[in-house]
C-alpha cells in the first residue's frame, strides 16, 4: 500500500478489479455516484461561494428603527384521537407580561405581535397533561404555525396529579415507546454540516455512522443503509435522494427541503407494528401545511442551489392552504450561461414538492402532495486521441437518476374518538449508467451499462379508534403493486472480458401488509404499545407474520425504563430477484427468484433520567438476531447480500445465512436553552455474519464504536439585540471500514485483484475522524428574515482512508480516500 488518493478519482478500470468486496456492479457504479459533496468539486462550491456573497452585499436594505413583532398561533389536539380541544390555554411564558391565547371551537389559537426571539410556550387543557414547548425561533420574515397534540390524564380531576414533562425529542407517533426520536426542522438547518438534510442531521443521534461521507446514506446499529424505510405523508415512498442507486436509501443530495418538511420520526429499532418493509431504521417523514391566513415566500440561494417556496391560502377565510418548493443546480445555472466550471462533468440536479391542504366542512380533510428529483452528470471523452494522457480519458460516462411520489391523503372523523386515513400513492424511481470506451475511431465499445426503472401504486388504510384515556386501537393495511424494468450488463474479467448480462427483466408484483396495534395506559406512568405486522411479497409468496411490544414505565418523575422487541422483514430489490447466472451457450439461470425475506428480531431494553429539565440521559441496549440472510451456496465462499449497500447482486444466493447485532448506547443531551446546547451520543457495538462456510466474520460495518460531539451557541446583538449569530460544531470519531486484505503477490501473478477470501472484512481502516462547523448570522427586518451560513465539512481536511484496491498498471496496492474540506456557503430571505 504505497498510495492515497482521493475515492473519487479512481477509475471504473480500477473498481472493476474490486470483485466481490463491494459486489461487481456496486463498485461499477461508484463512478456513477456523481456526488456534489467530493473533493473535485471544491472550485465549483468555491465560486458559488462568491456567488452568494455577492448575492447579499448587494440585497441588503437600510435598517428601519422599529420594534420587531410575529404572529405564533397554530391548533391544539388530542394526541391519539387527533379531534381538536377547545377552550385550551396557551401561554408564552418567556413574556413577562406573559402573553397568552385559547383555543377556539376548531382548536385554533393566534397570538399577535410577539416580539422576534426565542420563546416557551405552555399549553393546559383541564384533564390533560401539560406541554411545554421550549426556545422557538421566532423570526420577522415567517410566522410559527404548530400543531401541539396533549395527552389525556387517567387520573381523577379532583385528584392532584403531578407529572413528568413530554421529553424533548420523544417521537410525534403516540405508539413508539423507544429507538425512536422526532427531528425537528430547526435541528436539521442548526447541526453543523447537515447542510438541511435530516439524514445528515441523524449522524449526530446514538447508533448512526456512515461509511462513506460522500453521500447521506446512514448506517444504523452496524446495519447495511439499504436497510432504511422513507415514508412520506404515511406511505413508502422511493429513496429521496439525489444521484441514488438502485436499491440504495441514500445518494449525493436530499430532495427533500427544510422549506418543506415538518418535525418528523427516525427510529433505529424495535419498530411499532404500522411500520414493514424494514431491517435497520425509519424514517417518517411528514410535510408542513402552508400558511392559510397570508402569503409567505422563501428564497434561497448557494452551493446546493436556487430554491424558492411559496404558501399561503387558496382564498380568506378558508383554513385550506397550499405550499410548493422548487431547487435547481446552481452548478447547472452557471454552465447554462458560459460559466463552465469544471467541463463537462458538472453534477446538475432540480426538484420540485408540494402540499395542497384542503379541509371540509363535512367531507373530512383532503391533501394533495408531492415531490420528485432529477440528477445527471455526464463526462464525454475528447475526440482528439492526442489528448488522451491518462486512461479514463478515453472513457464516455453518463448517469442520470431521478425519483417522484404523489399522493392524496384523506382523514375523516367518525367521530370525538375515531377517524380513518386513506392514502393512494404513485410513485418511482430510475437510474442509467452508461461507461463506454473510445476506439481509434471514436466509436463507443461498452464497458458497462445499466438501466433500472421501478414504479409502484400504493393504497393504505388506517383507523383509529381511542376507546377511553386508557386504551387506543389502530388497524390498517397497504398494498404495493411494484412495477419494474430492470437491465444490467458489462465486460467480465474472469471472462476474457466478454459482455456478460447481470439482469435482464421486467414485471410486477404485489406486496401486501397488513397490522393491528393496541397502545394501554396502564397507569400515568405505564404505557404499553403492542401489536401485529404481516407482509407477503407475492413474486414468491413468501411471508411473515411479526408480533411487537414495548413498555415504558416512569417509575419517578424523572426517570423511566423501557424494553422492546419485535420481529421486522424486508424484500430484496427485483434487481436481486431477477439477477442472471449464466450456465452457457447464452443460457441463463435466474437462483434468486425463490429468496426469502430477509429478517431480524429486535431487543432493546432503555434507561431514561432528566437530570434537570433541560438536561437528558440515556441508555439504550440492543440484541438483533438476523436470519434468512442471502448468502452464497458454495461452502468456500464467504459472500453476503447483507454487506451490499445498493440493489444488484449478481451471484447466485440462498437464504440460509444468520447474523446478529448487539451493542450498548450513551446519550446525553442538553436540549437549547440559555442560548446554547450540546448531545453527546456515544455508541460500542458488534455486527457479524455467519457464512455458508459455518465460519463468522464481520459485516463490511463493524464499526465497533461511534462517538459524537455536537453542540453550540446562539449570540443576540444588534442595537435591539433581534439579530443572532450562531456558532455550532461537531466531532465525529468512528471505527474505520472494514474491508478485505488484497493478496498482492497473487493479484501480481494473476494481473487483477486477488483477495484473501477466509478473511473477509477482517481488515479494518484507521479510525474515522470528522470535525464539521457551522456558522450562521440571522437578521430580522420589518418584513423580512436574512440569514447567511456557511457549513463547513471535515474542516482540518482529513482524508480518512475508504478501501484498499489493486492497481493493475503500477502492479501495486493503493488505498482511496474519502472527501476533504468541504464548504457549503447559503443565504436566505424569509419575507
């Protein structure tokens, strides 16, 4: 191992020699990852740095001398039956005098000409517990709209009864016990280069790693990230994410926009009986409704892009509402007008979502939604063979990718204690990678193609039912007609590089999942959450029936215990199903079609202790029993689906492999107030696979440990001290990838990669090491809200090694790295 270089230099020549340490089309399509966060583009982020600079020297207005007011209202409602509560207190007790509002016979509230800053809101409902929502960020440019659900005493109201506070962080959905955390959207834009992205956010939380830094993708309790369920507006939706693979949960860039997105729930285990379709984590995510009372808009302008939102309401005096986002590549916008960066290769990508709210008096409340991304990056070879220094010179690589889901949502109440949800959903999501070679004369041989193409029609059914303050039911069903187009080939070296196809297909299937759950107040500080999850893949007509259970218990009014387990499955993409194993004479095998599906058994015990109201700790432990893991039949191979983080598998599996995770979680988290904050989240765990040859090894993410260092502090100045300067930093430090140790004498002898197959990922890279800052200037005006940050990745420019590889032209081994610096300049009006 003699050399470093960056990951993203290495050539599909080079990747190709990788073998089965990434699987052979994933490491194929690492060149397709046209990843915006990479070291090539540095210069590229660097101009639109200057961009937006310029962009605010120039859009600043003179300071009008006048006190600062905004408008906070929103609508109280009963956490598990969703009915609003009328007559509900709601005070900002932040205000001396405290300013403060009722909720009207719909549960809405307004409260006017409040003061930009932070403020604590309480909110009392007689027979209900009380909500404290602490430090809201309350600017000039947009007012707060809230949705506060309460939760009903079961006590006696004559009684006196003292009760812990509703932690910060616990999850929106009233029927998750634990593993689970909301995500607010102020947490998403504050964490230090989660540049508004709440996967990137959710690498500070206990349990997450990643293991490439340039893309988004999240590793959860050393779990594959393909593992990861999207859930959008309460259905599966495909992986949001800019420049993504086939069968990835991650990519380059998030579609998904603070302008757009509400507090939502990410789970890492033990899920609640609604959810399906997932082994390692979820994330639920919810979009805002539009204001309803008046116009707002938002503009924002850096290296991500050009985006601007809009909301209001359809017409006055109408609860109704629309919001609607669209982002386009600010890389793409300077190439369109002759400012070309960085040649050909320049990562353009635009999206677009929306939500239209449209309640009714007696038909229920209708949401129309949707969002959806397009990316492409295209590098063409010179057609002057003269120009050719190096061998990728000669190369044509495209890849293009994109993903939609629209929906109509719909909830009706029956009554006070019952309402049903429908939700039908279109959705898909594709991507091409073409890497062609240039001959003498210009004509493209192909070195590897690849095409996927997979639609889904979703229909999901829920009802509700609170049948007293102690018991709730919640039963419901979604089926998935899944669609798919499916086309993958490329030169294989064992082969005399001949063209081999890897998958060739097209076709549907049914998915259909059905749940039952029943969440029982035992006591005021006793609540137990179980259920039922059946699925059925209908290619094979495998299935599973998954029972789930948590308990919590406040045993004090600071401290509680809980314990989980549930038994959770997930299919394997159609690519793997369908993938193609020749058997000669251009005939082919399809082994896969028949696996099973992949499962896991959860087990999570959980302590948690306010040690003061604004400070938490937290202990998670967890055992994950793995089983009808895909694997490979031959009893000298050590190859596993579970250490792929994309879609395509071309050798042939059998679902007899096991494997387990176990490990200890340490949080402590002081939540924002007194203008700072800090969470220190720090994780020690084992994740193995048992292979065909009876032998374990560890998966390609057994970390082993994960300690995460976040926090910052918030300055008021200004004359009127309504402007604020943020300061906000995170270290990361993680056990480096495994990988497996490369034979170099052999690889020599051979002229290609040569691993050391009975030490399967038992090679480990250096420790990870990571340290992001944020800074940020808000300055409220009569009107409008500026706010420029600047997001700094890896800022002492550390190259953490990524993997280890063969470079057959220096016959040496080299190891790639991952990205450096990375700066992430945005500006923003919110008016």
């Amino acid at each position: 191992m003699n050399q470093s270089i960056n990951k993203n230099t290495i050539t599909i020549a080079e990747d190709y020699q990788q073998g089965w340490e990434m699987s052979l089309a994933e490491y194929e399509r690492q060149r397709a990852k046209a990843l915006y966060f990479s070291k090539k583009t540095y210069k590229q982020k660097a101009i639109a740095s200057i961009i937006a600079i310029l962009f605010l020297l120039t859009s600043q207005l003179p300071l009008l001398g006048q006190n600062l007011t905004q408008t906070i209202r929103g609508k109280i409602i009963d956490s598990e039956s969703q009915t609003p509560l009328v007559g509900a207190s709601v005070a900002i007790i932040s205000l001396n005098p405290v300013k403060g509002s009722t909720s009207d016979n719909e549960g809405f509230f307004k409260i006017e000409k409040v003061p930009v800053g932070r403020h604590t809101i309480k909110v009392n409902y007689i027979g209900y517990q009380e909500q404290v929502i602490p430090e809201l960020l309350l600017g000039s440019g947009k007012e707060i709209i809230l949705t506060i659900g309460l939760t009903e005493s079961i006590r006696q109201m004559d009684e006196v009864v003292i009760t812990a506070q509703p932690e910060k962080g616990q999850p929106l959905n009233d029927m998750a016990t634990l593993s689970a955390r909301s995500i607010s959207v102020e947490e998403t834009k504050r964490y230090a280069a989660s540049v508004n992205d709440p996967a990137r956010a959710a690498l500070s939380y206990a349990g997450v790693a990643t293991n490439d830094d340039g893309g988004n993708q999240i590793v959860v309790r050393g779990n594959s990230p393909k593992g990861i369920l999207w859930r959008m507006e309460g259905i599966e939706v495909p992986n949001p994410n800019h420049f993504g693979e086939e069968g990835a949960s991650g990519g380059g860039i998030s579609i998904l926009s603070v302008n757009m997105i509400d507090n939502s729930d990410f789970y890492t285990g033990a899920f609640p009986a609604e959810y399906g379709n997932a082994l390692s984590g979820i994330f639920d995510m919810k979009l805002r409704q539009g204001n309803n009372e008046k116009r707002e808009y938002a503009f924002q302008a850096g290296v991500l892009g050009l985006d601007f939102a809009a909301e209001g309401p359809f017409k006055k005096n109408y609860k109704g509402s629309y919001l609607a986002n669209y982002r386009y590549s600010t890389l793409a916008i300077l190439k369109k007008v002759g400012v070309n960066i960085s040649g050909d290769a320049v990562p353009e990508f635009q999206d677009f979502s929306f939500k239209l709210h449209i309640p009714t008096t007696k038909a229920g409340i209708f949401t129309l939604w949707g969002i959806g991304g397009y990316s492409t990056q295209v590098q063409e070879a010179t057609h002057n063979s003269t120009e050719w220094k190096e061998k990728e010179d000669r190369f044509d690589e495209v890849f293009k990718s994109g993903m939609g889901a629209a929906g109509l949502s719909h909830v009706y109440f029956l009554n006070s204690k019952a309402y049903f949800e429908t939700v039908l959903s279109l959705s898909g999501n594709f991507n091409r990678y073409r890497y062609d070679s240039l001959g003498t004369d210009y004509k493209p041989n192909t070195f590897f193609h690849e095409s996927y193409k997979n639609y889904a029609g979703r229909l999901s059914v829920l009802y509700n039912h609170k049948i007293n303050n102690q018991h709730t039911i919640r039963v419901g069903a979604i089926y998935s007609n899944l669609n798919f187009d499916i086309f993958s080939e490329g030169r294989d070296e064992d082969r005399n590089n001949a063209i081999e196809r890897w998958v060739d297909n097209e076709g549907y299937s049914g998915l259909l999942q059905a749940y039952g759950q029943w969440k029982y107040r035992l006591a005021e500080n006793l609540t137990l959450n179980s259920g039922l999850h059946f699925m059925r893949l209908g290619l094979n007509g495998n299935s599973a029936l998954e029972p789930r259970l948590g308990i919590r218990w406040n045993f004090s009014g600071t401290q509680s215990l809980g314990a989980g387990l549930g038994t959770h499955s997930r299919n394997e993409s159609m690519a793997v199903y369908f993938a193609q194993q020749p058997l000669g004479n251009g005939q082919y095998s399809q082994a896969n079609k028949d696996l099973k599906l992949t499962k896991a058994r959860h087990y999570v015990l959980s302590y948690d202790q306010m040690l003061r109201e604004d400070l938490r700790f937290k202990v998670e432990t967890y055992y994950q029993q793995l089983y009808n893991l895909a694997i490979s039949p031959d009893p000298k191979s050590t190859i596993a689906a579970l250490n792929s983080e994309t879609g395509l598998i071309a050798d042939s599996l059998v679902s007899n492999g096991k494997g387990k995770n176990y490990g200890v979680e340490l949080s402590l988290e002081k939540f924002f107030t007194n203008n700072y904050y800090f969470l220190i989240t720090s994780s020690l765990y084992n994740s193995k696979y048992t292979a065909a040859n009876g032998i374990e090894y560890n998966t390609r993410y057994n970390g082993n440990h994960i300690l995460n260092v976040l926090g910052g502090k918030e300055f008021r100045v200004g004359k009127e001290k309504t402007n604020l300067i943020g300061a906000n930093v995170r270290v990361l430090w993680a056990g480096g990838n495994r990988y497996t140790p490369l034979n170099a004498e052999q690889s020599r002898a051979e002229g290609k990669a040569v691993y050391y197959e009975n030490e399967r990922y038992e090679a480990q890279a250096p420790d990870y090491f990571r340290t992001d800052i944020r800074v940020s200037y808000r300055k409220n005006r009569p009107k409008a809200s500026y706010i420029l940050s600047l997001d700094i990745q890896n800022v002492t420019n550390r190259l953490n090694m990524y993997n280890q590889y063969y470079d057959k032209d220096t016959q040496s081994l080299k190891i790639s790295t991952q990205t450096g610096l990375i700066p992430v300049l945005n500006y923003r009006i919110e008016f």
